[in-house]
C-alpha cells in the first residue's frame, strides 16, 4: 500500500458558501460612536434641552457682544436723554442717569455669568477632593472629613456672607468667596456616595494593587465615572449661584456701583416699577431666561448621560 504525502492547497474554490448568499452580517449596521458622541447624539434628540442650549447661546452671545454693537459705555451719563423708553437708539430705553440699559445689562450679565461659573468651579473642585478622599479612604479619615463637612454645612448662609461683606468690603472676590465657602458641602456628600459604591468594583481594586496612588485612583478611575452626576449637578449649580448674586446684589449686598450685574440693575429697576417697568423687566428677563436654560439643559443631561436609556 502506498501512501502520497502530497500538500494540498486549500483555496476558496474548494469551499462552497450555503446559507449565508445575500446576508450582511459582517457588515457595520451604523457607525461606532464614543461615549460622548453618543451622549451629545441623546442630546440633540431631546427638544427642551436643545432649545435650552439655544437660548444660552443666545444670552452668551448678547452679553459677550452686545456691547461692540451699541457702542456705548454702560458708565456713560447723559442726563438729557434719561428714562426714555426702549427705541432704536437704545433699545433697553434709558435709565435715570442717561446711561444705556442694553448694555448695562450685557455689562451686568458678564459678572453675573461669571460669578456663576466661578462659584461652580470652586463647589466641584473642593467638593470632589473631599468627597473624593473621604470615600475612597474610609474609617477614620471619612469620619472626620464627615464631621467638618457637617459642620460648615450648619453654618448660616446669609449671615455667613453679611460678616465677610461687612469683613473684606463689597468686591467680586468678597462675593464669590462668600457664596463659594458653604456650597460644596452637597457636592461633598454626592460625590462621597458615589464613590462608596464605585471604589469596591474589581477595576479599583487592581489599580490599587497595581500601586497607584490616591491621586490617580480618584482622578482616572473613580471621578470619571461619577461624571455624570457630577456635571447634572453643576448644570444644576450654574443658575443657583446666578440668582443667589442677583439676590444679594438686590438687597445691596452685592456688586456695587460704578459696577453692575443683573442683581444690581433690577434692584435699581425696582425703585422705579410704577412709572418705568422696562427697567425693571429686561435684567429679569435675562435671569430667567439664563436660569430656565441652565435647568433644561442639566434636564437633557441627565438623560443622555444614563446609560440605562442608550438605545
């Protein structure tokens, strides 16, 4: 008996295909998104949220070049044109100095904004540390961490920031760091929460066994993926913090004059209800209009950025 140790080359013309003649299975169904593509594609689908973002591009728009367009100094006084109602020269009308309410307002939304964004950043960043630390340490460092945030959350809010005015004068700095000192005790607790349930998952564990430090545990592993509460709350901040200036620029608290905001603008405007309401309406106008945003869009966020409702 004779055997043959022939190779034999295997080619597709051996093989015959059954079953598979026009099916596309191999084929990509749609294109591969990251993950926050596809949250801005969630989004964009949601209508409230989009038309939110819409009005704050408008607001940021009018406040960054509202200015360049009247050509106005919103410190200029002109008495002979004082309390004219809204026309093609001054759209906002005047005050009862002459000067422009158009862009006094923008002037004024400037700080406003400002204030707001500035206020957040600190409640995030101090927030995050300590809830980050607390939560991720544990035992006896989370229980003093616990008790100092419990402490400075009891402290008053209003007398807290009448002391540091009277203390450190009626200035920007005064306000934001009062605002700023006892707003990140929420963010403290939210972010400690989180990471409790996060920091026990086998990817935490092998970074730790691994060697990595505290610092890079919390920010590569366990603040990402707190990201998404975390940026609903601070969404959710933004406006909080804008009204809280315009109030305490409202009962004298706040930004002072020759400086303006939409707190310092309506409370001038409200002197003068009866017999000039325009000057009252457009700063309040724009403080709702900015807070109704910053509420829709915290609103689309939280939806796109639950991963439960990824279709």
């Amino acid at each position: 008996m004779e055997f043959h140790n022939e190779e034999i080359e295997l080619t597709d013309e051996l093989f015959e295909k059954i079953g598979t003649v026009g099916l596309d299975a191999e084929e990509i169904s749609k294109p591969t998104l990251t993950y926050w593509q596809d949250v801005w594609r969630r989004f964009k689908k949601n209508k409230l949220a989009f038309t939110g973002l819409l009005i704050l591009m408008f607001v940021v728009i009018c406040v960054g070049i509202g200015p360049r367009i009247t050509g106005y100094d919103y410190t200029y006084i002109d008495t002979s044109i004082k309390n004219q109602g809204p026309n093609l020269q001054h759209w906002f009308g005047t005050d009862d100095l002459g000067r422009d309410i158009f862009t006094r307002v923008c002037i004024g939304g400037r700080v406003s904004i400002l204030i707001g964004l500035v206020c957040t950043f600190v409640m995030f960043t101090i927030g995050s540390v300590i809830g980050g630390i607390a939560g991720l340490k544990g035992g006896i460092v989370d229980d003093l961490l616990m008790r100092f945030v419990e402490l400075i959350g009891n402290l008053p809010y209003l007398v807290i920031v009448i002391i540091l005015s009277v203390v450190l004068g009626r200035s920007m700095f005064s306000l934001v760091f009062a605002m700023s000192l006892i707003s990140w005790v929420g963010t403290a607790r939210m972010v400690r929460g989180q990471i409790l349930q996060i920091k026990e998952q086998d990817f935490v564990e092998a970074a730790s066994a691994l060697g990595a430090d505290t610092k890079r545990i919390i920010l590569k592993h366990l603040l990402p993926n707190t990201l998404g509460i975390i940026m609903v709350t601070v969404t959710m901040s933004v406006p909080g913090f804008i009204f809280g200036e315009a109030f305490l620029s409202y009962i004298g608290l706040g930004i002072q004059p020759p400086g303006t905001s939409w707190g310092a603008l309506a409370s001038a405007g409200q002197q003068k209800l009866m017999f000039y309401p325009y000057q009252l309406f457009f700063p309040c106008l724009f403080i709702i209009l900015t807070i109704l945003a910053f509420h829709l869009i915290g609103d689309g966020l939280t939806d796109a950025l639950d991963p439960k409702l990824r279709k």
